[in-house]
C-alpha cells in the first residue's frame, strides 16, 4: 500500500507490468519459455502469435489466473508472484476481458457491474449504482441495465464485460482474444469502446489479430511463438517490415 | 445418479417422474395416472364405504407423518449434500477424502440396512425417538446422494464463471456464493426435484422402525380388519398422487428458473 503513496514522477518510473524470465509448464507442454517484458503506464500493447503460442498464459499470468513455474511479475510496486502477495488486492487493479465474455447470467447487466465493487471494495450501493449507469451508458448500453446476457447479443455482451472491468476502477486492462467468438458485424462496436479507453489513456495489453485496432490504437506489438516473444516493435514496423522469419511467415498467414 | 449434460442441465437416469417440458405424451400419461388416482379415491369410497371410507378415516396421521419425515430430511440431506458436494471439489484434501469415503459408503449400503443400523447404533450411545433417528438415517442417506448431486452441479458450471469471478478481485468464497452456487441451484432443481420425489417414496421404508407414517398406518388398519388389499389399494393410491402432484410442482418451477430472467 506504501508503494501508492510515491509521487507520481517517481512511479512513472515503475513500469505498470513488468514480466521477468516468466516460465510456465502444464505438465509435458511448455506453455512459457523465458518470457519478459514491461508495459508503461498508459502504453497500450497488442499481443500476436500463432495458436499455441502461449500468448493467453502470459495474459493469464499478470493477474495468477496461472500461477508461472518459475519467473516473476509486478503490477507497479507489488509483486504478483510474491509468496506472501494478497492477489486479490492485484486482481482489483487489473481488469480483464475474456473471449467467451463469461458475464454472470444470473444477473442483469447492472448487477453484473455492481456485484464485485459491492462485495470486494465495500462501496456503497448508491455509488456502485450510479457508477454501473455511467458505465453501461459509456458502452452505449443505458437502455440494457437490467436485460440479462441471454437477452444481449455477442457485442454487447462484450461491451458489458468490459464495463464490468471498468467498474472496478482498475489501472490496467488485459483483453485475450475480445472479438474472436464475435459476428463480424459486431467486432467494430467493441473495437471503438476499446478505442476509447486506449485514447483516455488506459494500460492496456491486447491478444488480438485485429490489425486495424494495432494500427490505431497500439504503441507496441510483441510477436509470441512457442512460448518466446520472438519480436517487438512499433505496429509499422512489425507489420511492414517485420526482421524475423518467424514474423513474416505469420503476418503473412493472417493477412 | 446424476449425470451432467453439457451446461444446460442434468440428466437423471432413473426416478423419471418429472414429465419433460415438451414431452406431451409425457404429459397426458401423467394427466391419466394423477386424476385417474385421484378419481378411484373419490369413487371408491362412494362405492363402497364400508373398508374404503373407513380406511381414508384412518390415514391422515400417517400421510402428516409421511410429510414430517420427508419434509425434515430433505432439509437436512440438502444441508449435508450442499457442504458434501464442496468437500467434494475442494482442494484440501482431507475434506475431500471425508466426503468421498462418505458418498462411497453409503451409496454401498441399502437404505434399509442404513435405517435399522442407525436405529440400533445411535442407541447404544442415546435413547432418541424412533421418528428422530429415521429423519437421521435418510438424511444422512440422501445426503450422500445430494452432495454428488451439488458436485455434478457445480462442475457444470464453466470454468470461465470462476475465473470472471477472481480476476474481479473476488475470493474464492465469495465466488462460489454469489456467481457458482446461484447458477448450480438452477441446474440441480430437477434432480433434486427428483430426489425429493424419491425420498418421498424411500420414507415408506421409516415404517421399519414403527414410526406411524402412511405406509404403517395402513398396515395398523388392515391388522386389526385383515381387510389387506383394500388398505394396500389406498395406500398405494394416496402415495401415487402425492408422488404426482410434486413430480409436477418440479415441473413447474423447473419452467419458472429455466430462463434467467422473468419472462412475460
Ligand atoms: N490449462 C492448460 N492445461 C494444459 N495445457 C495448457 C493449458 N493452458 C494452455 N495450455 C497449453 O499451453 C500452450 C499455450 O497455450 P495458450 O497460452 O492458450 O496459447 P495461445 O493463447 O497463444 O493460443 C498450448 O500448447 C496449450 O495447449
Ligand atoms: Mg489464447
């Protein structure tokens, strides 16, 4: 808690996710081999790579949705792979988005947003309320507060579940694959809310192919294969003239 | 007992009383058994007073008694399979070694058995009423039954649920309370639906032990008039329209949760 009372100009120094020599196994398969990186505050980073590639993992393992076999990993000052480390004080600063949405369909829209803010941060309901309006109008979503995501289609499911993330305030955003398990004509609209949040300046680290949103939004693109980052750079130069032939055979594959 | 069948719900292979929501032969097979039942226990009485009205004079304690073991040990085998079907999937490990050995111990012992060693092993150590340790006994039967149930359950729930859950901020607790467990209730509804239906039926068993539910009280009649199958006939028709008429009650609320939100 200390390390949130540092000024400013000091804890922009500290890098928001700093990822050391992060290894993972799932038994025989490396998922993870040596894997380190930093992500600036407000940078936003597109992550791309074959199926396979470990690119979920790494996603996985900045908020110990995986716990890595060896490695380590910070979010500003605290360590998410410390021993003695509450995670969920972590998992509040990190939102994340997943491809199969995973709102909860018991409760409506508006619950949806309120449920963790009221039972983890203790936040009054007046407050959780009107911050799930706020949000779900940020989304474009006022007139669904109280649909339930049965009722919703994939885009707004998923713009939903980003408004869920958002209501916890947190300081970083993790997407794996948003779009992927959406229609086609429903990419855009949660492309243009993920759009917005990268312009306010949101941290935001992306697994997605969407070449459009890299080239608006993105700062940086790391290329994963077989569990090692093989190349990284601004979004032009990884997908114009990418160095590595490992990264040209792959853009070629999905462009 | 239970299997799970994707994420929409469980299959109960056995105990298939509950009409399924499109089956209308189903539904009319039901219509035909329930007011076909009900008809012979008007009708039979007008017929013939003399045993049947009689005999339906002399039940009602038993069907109360019925009620009071079914009612009370469905409470507390959902109590005893909510935190059975937990251990079940916990990661401490005694926990789940208990419930396991529990759930395997007594799904191996007849229900009959159960009663009677219940009955004579709690009274070596208490003296409790006969209605006690039969409300123990089925309890602790169907509370083995109820926890794979919640398990089954609880595992049908997808994994992305949980994980939504954490990355929140959510502690594991709290992730089962308030997004795991109000989905499994839904799902189980059914099968449990069915269980009680089964329990229902299983508590004629409790007459062992002479505890004077429905079953009993037809006996205690056809003792004293060795009129046995007409007793026998009531008693098989009052059990069958109370096996009907929840079997449908689960139907019903089964529609009611089927859908997430309040239709219409
Ligand atoms: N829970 C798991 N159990 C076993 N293997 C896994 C698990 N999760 C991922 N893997 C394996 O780890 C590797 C990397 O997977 P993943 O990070 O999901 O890749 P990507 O997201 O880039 O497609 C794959 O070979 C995958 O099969
Ligand atoms: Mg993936």
């Amino acid at each position: 808690m200390a390390a949130n009372q540092v000024p400013d100009t000091a804890a922009a120094a500290v890098p928001r996710i700093r990822v050391e020599d992060a290894h993972k196994r799932f038994g025989d398969v490396v998922a993870l081999r040596g894997v380190s990186l930093e992500v600036q505050a407000g940078e936003v980073v597109l992550v791309i790579g074959p199926s396979g590639s470990g690119k979920s993992t790494m996603l996985r393992s900045v908020n110990r949705l995986e716990t890595l076999t060896s490695g380590r990993i910070w979010v500003d000052r605290q360590e998410v792979t410390g021993r003695h480390t509450d995670i969920r004080l972590i998992r509040e600063e990190v939102g994340m988005v997943f491809q199969a949405f995973n709102l909860f369909p018991h409760l409506t829209a508006a619950q949806n947003l309120v449920l963790a803010p009221s039972i983890v941060k203790h936040e009054t309901k007046d407050r959780t309320q009107a911050r799930a309006e706020q949000l779900l109008a940020r989304v474009g979503l006022s007139d669904k507060a109280d649909a339930y995501p049965e009722q919703l289609s994939g885009g707004q499911q998923q713009r939903v579940a980003i408004a869920r993330a958002l209501a916890m305030s947190p300081k970083v955003m993790l997407f794996d694959e948003p779009t992927s398990a959406l229609d086609p004509e429903m990419i855009k609209e949660v492309l243009d809310v993920m759009l917005d949040l990268a312009k306010e300046g949101m941290t935001m680290m992306v697994v997605s192919h969407e070449m459009g949103f890299a080239r608006a939004a993105a700062d940086r693109v790391i290329f994963m294969d077989e569990g090692e980052i093989v190349e990284t750079g601004p979004p032009s130069q990884i997908f114009e003239s990418p160095t590595h032939e490992r990264t040209k055979r792959f853009l070629e594959h999905i462009l | 007992m239970a299997a799970v069948d994707g994420r929409r719900g469980i299959e109960v292979s056995d105990g298939a009383l509950i009409p399924a929501r499109d089956d209308k032969a189903g539904f009319s097979a039901w219509r035909i058994s329930f007011f076909g039942a009900i008809g012979l226990l008007i009708a039979l009485p007008l017929i013939s007073p003399k045993p049947f009205w009689d005999i339906l004079r002399f039940i009602p304690d038993g069907v109360l008694r019925t009620f009071q073991v079914t009612v009370f040990s469905i409470v507390f085998a959902l109590i005893i399979g909510l935190f059975t079907g937990l251990a079940r999937i916990s990661r401490i490990m005694v926990l789940n070694r208990i419930a396991t050995v529990y759930v395997e111990v007594v799904r191996g012992i007849p229900l009959l058995v159960q009663l009677y060693y219940i009955y004579y092993a709690l009274g070596n150590f208490v003296q409790v009423p006969r209605l006690t340790a039969a409300i123990i006994a089925m309890s602790i039967c169907y509370g083995a039954y109820l926890g794979e149930i919640f398990r089954a359950g609880i595992q049908a729930i997808p994994k992305g649920q949980m994980e939504a859950a954490l990355a929140l901020g959510m502690s594991r607790t709290q992730a089962l309370s308030r997004v795991i467990l109000p989905q499994t209730f839904r799902i189980i509804l059914p099968p449990v639906g069915n269980e009680f239906i089964a329990l229902l039926k299983d508590s004629s068993l409790v007459s062992i032990l002479a505890v004077a539910d429905l079953l009993r009280r037809g006996r205690e009649y056809a003792a004293r008039t060795f009129e046995y199958f007409e007793a026998y006939t009531i008693v098989a028709l009052v059990y069958l329209v109370l096996t009907l008429f929840f079997s449908k009650l689960v139907a019903i609320m089964e529609e009611r949760l089927g859908s997430h939100h309040r239709s219409g």
